[in-house]
C-alpha cells in the first residue's frame, strides 16, 4: 500500500495521498463505509463517525427547528442507503434481481 501511496505523491505531488488514507486490515474503513470480508463474502455499513455525524445534525435541527435544504439532501441520501443496507435491500446493485 505504501508503495501504491508514493507512485501517486510522486506523479501528483506530495500532499496527493494522506497517511489516514492508507488503511488496511479487516474491518476495512472506506470513505464513510465499515467494509468487512470473509468467506460468507462482503458486509458494507455505515462507519461510526458517519453515524455520530448525522446523530448530530439530527439533534441540531431537532433544537433549533431548523435544517437548511442541503443538509436535509445529505441527510436524506445517507440514512436511505443506512435503511436500505439494514435491510438488506441492494436491489440497485444486483442485476439479476426480480423484484
């Protein structure tokens, strides 16, 4: 990984990739996602800061009744995918399915 992490400073300079980026093992934390793999294949969900942030946002709005148009779309689109993932609902990534 670190190798990989070097080639891209060297061709896009030496901020291109920061160390938190750089994780590896299993669980795998991925641009907000917790990703685990193992022989039953591949588990995605929300990553706990993902969580507490939209926690907070929540309880912002719930305190001062308020919650500007973007934040709501931001919101929205990550607690869908958090229900959808809960309930196992990956339609729009399977191909074959026949809902």
């Amino acid at each position: 990984m670190e190798c990989f992490a070097e080639l891209v400073r060297l061709m896009f300079g030496a901020t291109a990739v920061s160390a938190k980026k750089l994780g590896f093992g299993n669980p795998l934390c991925i641009l907000g996602l917790t990703v685990i793999v193992d022989a039953r294949g591949m588990t995605c969900f929300p990553s706990s800061d993902k969580v507490c942030k939209w926690l907070r946002v929540i309880k912002d709005a719930l305190s001062t009744s308020r919650l500007d148009p973007g934040a709501a779309s931001k919101l929205a689109g990550g607690l869908s995918w958090a229900a959808q993932n809960m309930f196992d609902r990956y339609y729009r990534l399977c191909t074959n399915c026949s809902v």
